[in-house]
C-alpha cells in the first residue's frame, strides 16, 4: 500500500476557519521512519500559520485522505538533519528549489507528521 513515507509529494490539506478545506503539495522527507514537511514560503504560508492555529489537517495518498497532527520540530540537529535529507532526497533534481527549502526562512518550519489516522476513501 502507498503510505506518506512512499511519497515524493504529499498533498496536504488543511482546514480554514471558515470550514473549507484548501490543499497543498509538499515535499515529504522520511529521516528515522518519521516524516517531515515544511513551508516553502516559510511563516507567510497560510497553511503553516493554521496548523500553528491547530488547524485540522489531513493527508491526501493513494486514492485516500487520513487525519495526521503536524508538529513543530525544535531541534536545531534534528532541522539540521531533516536538511540533509531534503538535500539527499530531491538536490540532484531541483538544486534551486533545495537551497531554498534549506535556507533559514523554511528551515524554521520545519514540521513532523504524527499521530496518523486510517485512511478515508475520498468520494467519487
């Protein structure tokens, strides 16, 4: 089965405060069996500043939506890391891109997915 560890994109979706939901495609890195996200606009993203807000968010894969809590990483090794494995995974495809989701702004961003629900079949 197709899982978020699988993916070299995940879309996110994350929902407003008026009940709406919008997507987002991200880049997913998996680094010690755990996957982590980030803002490539850094803190103007609208979606990180909802999920800062405790925005309900899931995860869209395979066909499927699951609910997912995105938590803030602290760790400057761990971001460091998480870095590395952004470099590592997409770098020799889109250098430009990498540098810029390793520069500090999104860097700071730096997010891990947990607490991962069932998956929902999304309706047809």
């Amino acid at each position: 089965m197709d899982t978020v560890m699988d993916r070299t994109e995940i879309v996110l979706w994350v929902r407003r405060a008026d009940g709406r939901w919008s997507a987002r495609t991200v880049w997913v890195v998996v680094l010690d069996g755990e996957a982590y996200v980030r803002s490539a606009f850094g803190r103007r993203s609208a979606w990180y500043r909802r999920v800062l807000r405790r925005a309900e968010v899931e995860v869209e894969v395979a066909g499927g939506r699951m609910a997912v809590v995105l938590r803030p990483v602290e760790d400057p090794e761990l971001v460091r890391r998480v870095s590395g494995a952004y470099r590592a995974k997409y770098g020799l495809d889109w250098p430009g891109p990498v540098e810029s989701m390793n520069g500090n702004e999104a860097a700071a961003t730096t997010m891990r997915l947990t607490d991962v629900g069932q998956v929902a079949q999304l309706p047809a």
